[in-house]
C-alpha cells in the first residue's frame, strides 16, 4: 500500500528507493500521489541537467526530416546514407506505417503502466516468467548515483507464440502490429545505409548481423515536480544497429551536436512520424562513418509522456567489427571484433555515460 504523502516528505522514515524499485511502483507511484517536491535520490549532478544556455531552438537548427513517399528515388537513399553520417538522427515521414497502428500501441502503453503495481511487478527482473519480458524503472538503479524519471516495459522478441504467452495482455497485440508494421520500413533503411558501404546484397548472414533480433519498449514518463532537476533518460547511444522510435506529441528528446560538446538539439514531435538513429553496432560495422550519437530525454512538469523504441540489433551470439566491404579500399579497421553479447553487457552494467561503450570496441 502506499503511504500518505506526509510519510513521503519525511524522506528519513521512508525508503523512497524500495517503494520504486522493488515494490514496482515506479515513478508513476511517485506522480500519482501528487508530491510535490522531487525525492533527493532523484537530483542530478549539475552537469548532467539540461540548460537553456546550451539548447539550441529548433528554428535555427534541426536534425534532417526524410520523405519516404518514393523509396525507388535515389535521393531518397543518398539523404538516409547522409543523416546517419552527418547527424546519426534523422525523422522520416510518409514510411507507410498507418498512423492507427502509431495511436494503438501509445493508448497501450499509457495501459500498461495504469496497472497496480502487484501486475507489473509480476513482470520485473525478480518476478518475470522470462528474460524477455522486463518491467523496471530508470536504468540501472543498483548502479547509478542519481535515479532517471522514467518506467519502462522491454519485450525481447523471439517468436509470435512466445509473445502470445509471455507479454502483458495489456499492450501485447499493440506492441507486436507495431513491430510487424515497422519490419518494411527497417529493411528499406538497411539496404539504403548497406549500400552507402558498398554492400551490393544483404544475405542471410548479413541480416543477421543488421538485424538478427529486436527489442520493444515501452517508456513512461510521467509528470515531474522539479522536472530541471533531473532527466527522464541521462545521455547515452544505443547499443542497437538502428533504433525506430514513436515518440507522441509532448517532446522531450535531445540529441547532441554531432561537432559541438555543449548544444544540444531538440527532437521536435511531428504527427505521423518516426525518429531513426543510429546504434553503436552500426557505427562499429561501418568503421566509424555512421554515428551513433548520444541523446538524452528531460523530465517534464506539465504532462505525463510516452514513447516506444524498437531496438533492431546483431543476435546476441554475433561478431561484430567493421565489414569487410568498408576495408576493402584499404581503409584501417578503427574497431577491433567483438561479441555483440559482451557489448550489451558492458552497456548494461553501468549508469548511463555518454559514448564511453563505443571505446570497449576501440583498436
């Protein structure tokens, strides 16, 4: 049960940290009974916060915008192949996903997380019935000195039959018709950014290594009380080949400038479209000439927000390093060969820091 919002502001009397985490509250328990300051666990490092000294607006500066509408065009292609070297971001509009499927699988997610906590706590690490279903809060709270504002549902995806037994009935079908509907538009992408790396055909062993597994999640963020004095997500870049994001109407993403430490640029929402960025596996399959580049989400103070990636990485048991293709003009490899497990794994362990996983694959 949850205690009285008094309890809450006498921090001393009340462990903030195990009614989130381990009573699977989540921050949401938090937001619903309306406190009204931000716990202590959740301030953040001066450094890690957002200012609007070093944000840029959108006016003046916004990561590309891709018609999708003719995919024959090599235009089309050339402007995939140069956000993802230029700005590792890129949006893109007119992909063919109906926007139906987009507002099925944002009602499910707001679904999922109206739960009680005993139902999603019956889906967290100590709880689950599988590895491929995970219910949590920030992201690696054992880890990090300051907690994120943000609880999340990952669903690794192995097949439609261990979904139908595994995944919360709240939001299973949403979140796999949206998969499914996003399977095309990643294909299309992939073999436009293959053949900007001179690969003439992606064969088996190749869509393995692109796009061997996949992973869903659903994100909530709900409303903050001090929302400038935390993140929903520190800085970081995926650990994902490509990562297909539907964020709704709230905002809240941030993406780093790919040649500015300090300006940060805001992913401005746009009805009906999808956010594509690079992952670290990408970067480290095309020697460095795709970026993957870190990104952030703020807290906000005003409205509760949700947003559902689809992580499209290497299988687990996959080598990754540069492609023989990208070396083939006597280009030196920058990465050395990896086990694609071993990558998450480092990622996973600690809080979130920037680009520094990139570096375990480093020469």
């Amino acid at each position: 049960m949850a205690p009285s919002l008094s309890t809450i502001l006498s921090s001393n009397t009340w462990n903030v940290k195990n009614f989130v985490v381990n009573e699977g509250h989540g921050v949401k328990g938090l937001a619903d009974m309306g406190i009204q300051t931000l716990p202590k666990q959740y301030i953040q490092p001066l450094e890690e916060r957002i200012y609007a000294s070093n944000v840029k607006l959108a006016e003046e500066l916004s990561i590309p915008v891709i018609d999708m509408s003719n995919w024959n065009d090599p235009n089309v292609a050339n402007s995939i192949c140069n956000a993802a070297e230029e700005w590792g971001f890129f949006q893109i509009v007119n992909h063919g996903i109906p926007i139906q499927v987009f507002e099925n699988v944002k009602d499910a997610t707001h679904r999922f997380f109206a739960l009680p906590a005993e139902e999603k706590i019956k889906y967290s690490k100590e709880y689950s019935s599988t590895n491929n279903v995970r219910f949590g809060t920030s992201f690696t709270p054992q880890a990090e000195k300051a907690l994120e504002w943000k609880d999340y549902l990952s669903l690794f995806y192995v097949s439609d039959e261990e979904a139908a037994d595994f995944w919360p009935p709240a939001c299973r079908d949403e979140a796999l018709q949206f998969m499914k509907k996003a399977e095309l538009v990643i294909k299309r992408l992939m073999e436009a950014l293959m053949k900007g790396l001179n690969v003439k055909e992606i064969d088996e062993a190749k869509e393995s290594l692109l796009m061997g597994s996949k992973r869903i999640n659903l994100n909530y963020y709900p409303k903050c009380p001090n929302p400038e004095l935390t993140v929903g997500v520190g800085r970081h870049s995926d650990v994902s080949t490509l990562t297909i994001l539907l964020q709704d109407n709230i905002g809240g993403l941030y993406v780093r400038k790919l040649d500015n430490d300090s300006t940060w640029l805001p992913v401005p929402p746009i009805n009906g479209a999808l956010v594509i960025n690079v992952g670290d596996a990408l970067q480290i399959l095309s020697n460095g000439r795709y970026k993957s580049i870190e990104h952030r989400v703020v807290a906000n103070g005003s409205n509760n927000r949700v947003s559902v990636p689809i992580f499209v990485n290497p299988k687990p048991n996959d080598v990754i390093g540069p492609l023989q293709e990208v070396l083939e003009s006597g280009e030196k490899p920058v990465y050395k060969q990896v086990l694609y497990s071993d990558y998450v794994k480092h990622f996973f362990r600690k809080a979130h820091d920037g680009k520094d996983t990139v570096d375990f694959a480093k020469m």
